[in-house]
C-alpha cells in the first residue's frame, strides 16, 4: 500500500492553481459565437450552416450585419435534432421532416 503525505500547505497550492486554471477556461469560453466559430465548432461548412440548421430552426442573433449564436443553444438545437433521428434516417437533411411528422 502506498503511503503519501502531503502539507496543507501543498494542497491549499494545489486547489488554488487547479482552481485558477479552470476560472480561467471558463472566462475564455465565449456566450456568443461568430458563424466562423460556429463553422469551425460544427466543422461545418457555413453553406451546409445555413442549408441544414438555419433553415430548420437554429436560433440566431444579428448585430448589424453579423449573425451570432448561442453556443448553449447551439447544443440544445442539435440535441433536438439528434433524439429524433432515427438508425435509419438519421441524415440532417431530413430534419424538418422529422420535426413536422412528431
């Protein structure tokens, strides 16, 4: 068995940096996304975007001539579509289909 000791001081070390580095991640982590960050968070292309998502539902907001989105609504949008997808049609090209026959 292995016996490890460790100060409190060293622990408080630890908590405090652990901490920080995980503050730090959340602060960088953006509310709202630009449609290149979307394309590159879906890698996506924004033409496939705009084909498959908008034109189904994805929420959007325009800041002048700039779309943005909610990356939470991003996640809830595709969790959507994903649980109604089935093993055999499960093409996000038939999303509307799907969405309109439940």
């Amino acid at each position: 068995m292995l016996n490890v000791q460790i100060d409190e001081k060293t622990v408080n070390t630890m908590l405090e940096k652990a901490i920080s580095e995980r503050v730090e991640k959340l602060a960088k982590q953006k509310y709202f996304m630009t449609y290149n960050e979307l394309a590159e968070y879906l890698n996506l292309s924004k033409p496939t975007i705009e084909d498959r998502l908008i034109k189904n539902g994805l929420k959007f907001y325009k800041a002048g001539s700039k779309y943005l989105f909610k990356r939470n609504e991003v996640d809830d949008f595709l969790d959507d579509m994903t649980a109604n997808m089935t093993a055999t049609n499960n093409d996000i090209n038939f999303f509307s289909k799907l969405k309109r026959s439940t």
